[in-house]
C-alpha cells in the first residue's frame, strides 16, 4: 500500500491518510507521520482500563426543608403581630365566630344590634316597638368585646392560634333591671316600680336594719327584654316575635330575705373588726355606714362582675367606693399627734360609758394608701382580716374608771364607788318585804328588794309608776304616782333606785330618820342626792344587793 510523500503538501481542502481523512484550512500546513510499530503488553501491568471516578451527587431536599421552615417561623410571627389586639382564632361570641375581630369591630358589632333590634309589643287594641336600650337593659359592648378579644389567651400557645380550639365567649345580659314604665309610656298599662328592701342604720342604736321590699303591679317587661336580649346575642339571626304584655304583680330584685343575707354579712364583717392597719396595730374599722355606702346587693351570686368588684354573699362591693369612704371618712380623721382613750368601766370589767373617745398617732407613708380600695376587696370576700399599709403609729393608752354600786339592806345605805373607793353614800328606803333590822325578805316574798348582782339596764330621767301586785294572802297591793324622778332599774322584774316617790321633797337626812322601808320592792333615795347618782350611774353599772 503506498503512503502518501509525508512531504508533498496535501491538496487544498485536505486529503487522506492511512489514519483517515486530514482537513486543512487555507494558509495551514501539515504534515503526516508514520504509524508507531504494535508492542506487546508489559507484563504485571492490567492493560484493563480502569473505571471513571464516579460524579459528586448534590442533595436538595435538606433546602427545602429549611426554606418551608423559614416561611413556617414567618407566618407564624405575623399570625402572632397579628392577633395581639384581635379575636383569637377559634373564638366565638354568642356561637357566632369574631376570630380576627378588634375590640373595637366587635363593639361596634354589638351596638348596631343594640341600637337597631325593635320587639314589637302589644297590648289590647295598642301596639308598639321597644328596644332594650328603652327598656333600660345595659349592654356594656366594650366589656364584652374585652372578654371576646382576651379569651383564649392564657391557654397554651399551641392551643392560642388553634382555630379546631373553640372558646365560645357567653356573657349574660341581665333583663331584671328592665324598666316597666317604659311599656307605660308606650301602651298605658299604669305599671307600678317594685322598690328593693335595702340596708339602713339606725341613726340612735346604730344597728344595721332591713328597709321592707314593696312589689310593683302593671305591665312585666321581663319577657319583652328578654326577646331583645335574644335578638342581639343571635346578632340579627332571631327576629323578635310579638310580645302579648300583661299586668301582674312584679316582684323586687332584692326582696327582705336577699337583703337580711346581705344585713348578715355587713354585721359579721363589723364584728370582725375589718379594716385598716399599720403593721400589728389597727388604725380604723370599716363601720357599718361605710360598708353599706361601699356596696350593692346583687341576688345572683353568679353574676358577672366588674374588675374593681368583689363579692360576699349577696353583697357586691366596689373598691372605687371603698377607697372614696377611706380618704373622706378615714383619711381625715387621722392625726400624728396621738390622745389617749378614756372609759368608765362597771365591776366586771365590761365598758359602759365612754368619757373620751381618744385616737392613735398614725403617720401614712406618703401613696401607701393610694389603693385602699383595691387591697379591701380581698379582705371584704375573706370577711376578715386588715388592710395593711406601711406607716408608723404611736399608740394610744386606754384610761379606766371602775365605777360599781352596793345596796346595803340592813344598814339601809347605798354605796357609790369608783376605783374601788366609797365616794358616797347615801340613806335608802328598800321594800316593805325586808326586815328592817336583817335586810331579810319575809317568808310570803311579798314586796322585797331582791339580793343578788344585777346590772343597770333601762333608764328614765323620769316616770309616772303605776301597777297592781297580788299578794300571797290574797289581797291586792295597787300604786299610782306621777313624775317619780331619776329612774336606774336594775333588775329584770322592775325593781329601780329611784328618787324616793313621795309627794312633796324628801331628803337623805329625812330618810335617815324615817326609820322604815315603804317601798314596793325599789329602793328610794333622796331627791337632794338622786340626780348626782342618776348621773353617776350609767348603763351597766354593777349594782350589788346585800342584806
């Protein structure tokens, strides 16, 4: 086979070589070389081609993992941006759904019910439309748009933004204060108010009493309010039906028995002394005044409350009206300067007159009491303890005068002490029943002057005696004397030391020397000493009776 001159140019455009075709561009020369003789293999050497290193593989997946993470974390910090003043989801008002709602959108919501929802009433030949805005039925929408917008927002967080995790927000509407004179105005039913029992004090004991309930008559809205009140929880659903009103007896929110509950309460916080104090030492009581003037009586004890509201029983108290009786009736009462306590105490200890009411030296720490309102409500729903507040106070002493009496049968005086010293004393005439020697009652128990220790318990500055005794034999013992003066009973089955009953002035020497006991059981002082003692001896004073 001839092999082309490796030397001759190859032709324009290229040629063929024992290799296959060469090409050539223009201006390009090339030259052609001898094949290389074979060879055999070198041995130990695999003439086996090894196999290609295998492609570096490149995975996705983890990418897109993180990427859907991303966008999770991102939807879920605006979901978050964007229920922090809405309705969360899931939450529903009245079953109806406000997820996403600002307070503002469900107010709103709601006064449109309130304002539009008509009950058409008739009665007899008359007919009318009442809202329950005119019925006086108070829907507060802010409050209630409040719970719907909070609820759900103490559950925990995989719950909060659950939209499967209902939370219905149901709030009652209370129809009881419903005013019939509304249907009055609009039919002429001549409706009749119900008036509530309430709590009063009475201004001479200071005892807390029940003021008497009345029931109204006429036209009960209760049912017109009610069908109102349907209308706007099912937020324009339920179309109010007719109302057919009728007159009949109405019924008080708080009858007598609700408000004897709350007279209870306010007479069991009195006694336990509830009020304020600085560190141990109390300052002041809430009184019974204050407590009343504090609160309102409220029957259903499950009924809503406002946030500065607490309650105890029937009884609803308001810590804006408690802080007010603290600062006008507390607050101002308060001095630095301490003065002590004056009483007059009977034999047993037990106070009976106080002289001067005296008051610690209290210093409050400057705001300390600026939420006495809001600290009681705690304290009033516990029905005991203090308000604590931080101060000082330099308490005062208590001064007692120990004041008792002694009526001495068979040396025939009266004995006035105090402190345990004779101040006085003072010639008597005792009960015709008496031995004048021994004091001794006879053996009939006719028209004695009883022994034993009474208390003065009712007293007349003075008295028109008059009354009829039966006496053991038979016979009848009768009395009439106007204008007995300066009247100290002491015992229970009306014995009295009294100014001596006679008809004209009879004095302490003149019954010194009378020599007799002419009473019908009472023991008769004279009238120059009897009013020093009607003053001396106040309620409660320990009266001993000795023979």
């Amino acid at each position: 086979m001839s092999l082309h001159d490796g030397n001759q140019p190859l032709p324009q455009g290229g040629g063929t070589t024992p290799n296959g075709p060469v090409h050539r561009t223009e201006g390009e020369r090339t030259q052609a070389f001898t094949p290389l003789p074979s060879v055999e293999p070198i041995d130990g050497f695999n003439a086996t081609a090894a196999p290609a290193a295998p492609g570096k593989r490149h995975h996705v997946w983890p990418w897109i993992v993180l990427a859907v993470a991303v966008l999770l974390v991102a939807a879920g910090f605006g979901a978050f941006a964007f229920f922090q003043d809405r309705a969360l989801p899931g939450t529903t008002l009245w079953g109806h759904d406000v997820a996403g709602k600002t307070q503002q959108q469900i107010a709103t919501m709601i006064d449109d019910q309130v304002n539009t929802t008509k009950v058409p009433v008739a009665y007899g030949d008359k007919t009318a439309e009442v809202s329950a805005k005119d019925l006086g039925v108070n829907v507060d929408a802010q409050a209630i748009a409040h719970d719907a917008v909070d609820a759900k927002r103490n559950d925990p967080v995989w719950d909060r933004y659950a939209f499967w995790d209902k939370k219905d927000v149901a709030p009652s509407i209370d129809v009881a204060q419903a005013d019939p004179t509304v249907l009055d105005e609009h039919l002429g039913t001549n409706s009749v108010k119900p008036v509530n029992a309430e709590l009063t004090v009475n201004e001479d004991s200071g005892e807390v009493e029940v003021t008497p309930a009345a029931n109204g008559s006429g036209a009960d809205p209760t049912e017109t309010a009610e069908a109102a009140v349907a209308a706007i929880e099912s937020f324009g659903a339920t179309k109010p039906q007719t109302v057919k009103v009728e007159l009949k007896d109405i019924e008080p929110q708080v009858t007598d028995a609700v408000a004897t509950q709350a007279k209870q309460t306010v007479d069991e916080l009195v006694a336990n002394k509830v009020g304020v104090s600085v560190g141990d030492h109390e300052i002041a009581q809430f009184t019974a005044p204050m407590l009343i003037a504090s609160s309102r009586i409220e029957p259903d004890t499950e009924a809503a409350l406002d946030e500065n509201e607490a309650r105890n029983g029937v009884l609803v108290f308001s810590a804006d009206k408690l802080q007010q009786q603290y600062d006008e009736t507390i607050k101002g009462s308060l001095t630095s300067t301490k003065e002590d306590r004056e009483v007059i105490v009977n034999g047993n200890g037990t106070e009976t007159e106080v002289i001067k009411e005296g008051h610690d030296g209290v210093k409050i720490k400057d705001g300390a009491d600026a939420s006495i309102g809001v600290d009681a409500l705690p304290v009033l729903t516990e029905g005991k303890g203090t308000v604590k507040v931080a101060g000082e106070v330099d308490p005062m002493k208590v001064k007692q005068i120990k004041r008792h009496v002694v009526v001495d049968l068979s040396d025939h005086k009266v004995y006035a002490y105090q402190d345990d010293k004779l101040i006085k004393s003072f010639s008597m005439s005792a009960g015709q029943g008496n031995d004048y020697a021994t004091g001794a009652c006879n053996p009939s128990g006719d028209m004695c002057t009883p022994l034993g220790d009474f208390e003065i318990w009712l007293k007349y500055p003075t008295q028109d005696m008059s009354g009829t005794l039966t006496l053991s034999d038979g016979k009848k013992e009768t009395w009439d004397v106007k204008g007995v003066g300066f009247v100290n009973y002491f015992s229970k089955s009306g014995c009295a030391i009294h100014r001596i009953a006679t008809s004209s002035p009879y004095s302490d020497a003149q019954i010194a020397a009378m020599g007799a006991n002419t009473s019908h059981g009472c023991v008769g002082i004279g009238w120059d000493v009897a009013e020093w003692f009607y003053d001396f001896a106040g309620m409660g004073t320990s009266v001993h009776v000795q023979q």
